[in-house]
C-alpha cells in the first residue's frame, strides 16, 4: 500500500484502535516533560487532587477513598483481590472472557478459594445464575465481576449483580478496567466495597498505574489480608493518608499526564461526554463493518462501546496477518481476537479517537480488502 496515505495522530504515530495501550492527546504526552520529586509541594497536592477527582467520578462522597498503584491495571485487580477477601473467605467469580479466568488464575497464585460461575463469552453475566449459587452457597463472602469483558466487549449488567449481591449480604468487587469513565459506576446506586480501573483506558491518560476507590470502612477492616506487600492496598492507603507519600517511587510522569487526562475527561463532560463519543465511535465502527459485510459478534443491546469483536470472514483470501500489517502501515492498528467461542479479531473505539478517525479507519479498511482481492467479508 502507499504509505503516502498513512493517517498520523499530531506526534507522528498510528492510531491505536485497541483495549490499551490506547491514543492519548498531545497535551496529556506534553505534561510528562517534567521531573519532580515525590517530596516535592506541587507533587504531593497533584497526587492528592487526581485521588479525589476519581473519587468524585463514583459519586464515593466521604465513604470513599482512591488508593493508587503502580503498575498495570492486572496489578491493581490483583491487589484488590488479596486484600479485600480474607485469607479464610471465598471468592465467587463471574466469568465471561479472559480477564475473568485472570482472576482465577490469581486466586490460586495468592491461595484464595474461589468458585466460578460462567457464562459464554458473548452472554452477560446472569443475574439469576449468582442469586441461586448465593442462596445455595453460605461460605461465598465476596463476588467479583467484569464490568465490561474486554475479551469480547460484553457489557455486564453491574447494577442487577450488585442488587443481588446485597440482597443476600455479600460484598462486591467490580474490574471496571475497560469501562471506567466511559460508563456510569454510582457509588449511590450499586453497594460495592472496591471498584478498579487504570489511567490508560477510558480515562485516556498513560499507561503505568492502576486505582482502587474503596469503601473506608470495608478496607479498614482489611489489615494483614493482603498475601504481597507491594499489592497491599490497605498498607498504601494507610502510608498515603500519613505521608501524603506512595509506599515506593512514585510513576511522577505517569500521574502528570493522569491529572492532564483527568482535566480533559471533565471538560469533555465527564462520563456523559466520554461515553458519548465513545458510543458515536461504535456506532460508526459497527454500522460501517456491517456495510462491508463483516459480521460482530455481539448483538447492539449487549455491546459495549469500548470494543467491538468482528467474526473472522470465511472467504480463504483473508489473511489476518496480511490484514492486520497492511491497516497498521496505513496508521491504524487493531487487535487480534482471544475468543474461543469463534475465531475472530477486535477494533476498539475508545482513546483519544472520534467520528474523523473511525471514519478514516473504516476507509482505510475498504481499501486493504479491495487491494487482497475483494473479500466477501461474511463469516462462516
Ligand atoms: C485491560 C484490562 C485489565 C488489565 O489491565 P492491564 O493494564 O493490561 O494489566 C483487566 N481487566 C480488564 C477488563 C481489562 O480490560
């Protein structure tokens, strides 16, 4: 393909239509070009504004506080999981993709019991599933969920689990990783001791550190549970909330682009305004995949607008890795699939991304299919 037509975000790079790392604008690039230190008076009243702005982003009012962490999201998700569930309680975990298996997996890396409640991949979490296994299953204390299941970018009904949780006076743990800040969390309508996300998805900040907003008085009952001292929330917050300092070195670049990303997400009209464009860039992904005779694999009515899953054609001309090298050289890079329900591959649409861009995407797609040959573009 001539490269003469590659798309270049302003700093010369490709667009990245993935689940992260994702597109961040030039000003929250720009606000890394300093060096402070973590003693340092704007440092520290920086750190301290970023955790109440994402406090305030729940509704968490007084009952909340942000307990940041570095590292990616999985490190925070895992920090969660060690320090909220106690070393002799039992961890129900709903599955519908990969980062649900995640927790599993964690589960017996830090030697928490956990049982599984699963659903296919492209079917939500069920409702009244969770209510039998709770009603059937005394020793569950904590039930943990994927807000949205990036795996296949399946919206989970976050509200309804959570009212059934309560009902039965279990505590709640939500990995909002993908959807945060795109998709309303309400610390007022749905009872959850922990939610967490990171600063490079929908909050469009860099990659490198991850967050939990916590319940005060469920992490305060939390000493001693964490099985890792690194990943133990409690001892961050306690440290935090003395020393107006993190445990170890702070991510200081990291933290100026997640307040710059921060600034930007409440100016576009925070999760109404994020939402929203994200939502008008599936709607255009979507619609035009459709027009090109691709198929998605989820129905609209459970589709997240954070990623789209696109079933793999049937015609034998298309090359994946043909595909996929041919729209990355003309500045826009996708995702492979990790389904095992079908075989398949992912466009995301959240990041500093809009209608110009999905539309350029989608017409640099035509172009691709048309140069190997013209794919029919139906699945099997
Ligand atoms: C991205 C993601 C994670 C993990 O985040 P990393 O930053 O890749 O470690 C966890 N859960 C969900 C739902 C995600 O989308």
């Amino acid at each position: 393909m001539d490269t003469t037509n590659r798309a270049l975000s302003p700093t010369g790079d490709p667009f990245l239509l993935t689940p992260g790392p994702l597109t961040t604008s030039l000003t929250v690039k720009q606000a890394m070009l300093h060096d402070l230190g973590s003693r340092d008076k704007g440092f520290i009243a920086l750190n301290a504004r970023v955790r109440t702005r994402l406090v305030d982003i729940i509704h968490g009012g007084e009952a909340f506080t942000c307990v940041p962490l570095q590292g990616s999201g999985t490190f925070s998700v895992e920090a969660m999981i060690g320090t909220f569930v106690p070393r002799d309680g039992r961890l129900l975990v709903l599955v519908n993709g990969a980062y649900g298996h995640r927790i599993v997996k964690m589960c017996a890396y830090i030697g928490r019991d956990c049982v599984v409640e699963e659903t296919p991949e492209n079917v939500p979490c069920d409702p009244a599933a969770v209510d039998r296994r709770l009603a059937a299953d005394a020793g569950i204390t904590h039930v943990v969920v994927v807000h949205c299941e990036t795996t296949s970018g399946v919206l989970n009904p976050i509200a309804e689990l959570g009212m059934v949780v309560a009902k039965h006076g279990r505590r709640y743990l939500i990995d909002s990783m993908s959807a945060f800040g795109a998709l309303e969390v309400d610390a007022r309508a749905i009872a959850f001791d922990a939610v967490v996300a990171s600063s490079n998805k929908c909050l469009e900040g860099a990659p490198g550190m991850g967050f939990c907003l916590a319940r005060k008085s469920a992490l305060a009952d939390c000493a001693g549970n964490a099985p890792s001292l690194s990943l133990d929330l409690y001892d961050q917050w306690v440290a935090m909330e003395k020393t107006a300092q993190w445990r170890f070195t702070p991510p200081v670049h990291c933290i100026l682009a997640f307040d710059q990303a921060i600034e930007e997400f409440l100016a576009e009209g925070g999760v109404a305004g994020r939402g929203g464009r994200y939502r008008a860039n599936c709607k255009i992904l979507v619609d035009g995949l459709r027009a090109l005779g691709f198929e998605p694999l989820l129905p609209d009515a459970i589709q997240a607008p954070i990623i789209v899953t696109v079933k793999m054609p049937a015609d034998p001309r298309f090359d994946f890795p043909v595909f996929y090298d041919r729209l990355s050289a003309a500045g826009y890079v996708i995702y492979p699939g990790k389904l095992t329900v079908a075989d398949s591959f992912r466009i995301g649409c959240i990041g500093r991304l809009g209608a110009a861009e999905m539309n350029a995407a989608l017409g640099a797609i035509r172009e691709v299919l048309a140069d190997m040959g013209g794919i029919d573009c139906r699945a099997a």
